[in-house]
C-alpha cells in the first residue's frame, strides 16, 4: 500500500526470454512516478499454502 491518494498504475514485470517474474512495481497513473517496487528474486511452485500456520 503506497498511502498516494490519486490513481495508480501497477505492472508486473516479466522476463520475455524465460517467462519468469521479474518485479512488480506501482506508479502514478498521471505522471508515471514510481511509488512502490518489488523485486521478485525466485518463484516457485509448492503445494504448501503459504498463509496456512505451520505447526
């Protein structure tokens, strides 16, 4: 959550050569002035739902 008040633009960023993530970034929707990026530095597949508690 950026806390910008006016509209904005979020884009994910995608290697063409691998189709991998490569970031996520948000920005202003009127002058393109990046709020807000994250870099995504591995993705993998699991059958483990993150959000459940481990025990």
């Amino acid at each position: 959550m950026t806390g910008y008040a006016g509209e904005t633009r979020t884009r994910l960023v995608i290697d063409p050569a691998t189709g991998k993530p490569l970031s996520i970034e948000t920005r202003t929707a009127q002058e393109g002035r990046l709020l807000e990026y994250t870099a995504i530095r591995d993705s993998v597949w699991t059958d483990q739902n993150p959000l459940k508690e481990s025990k």
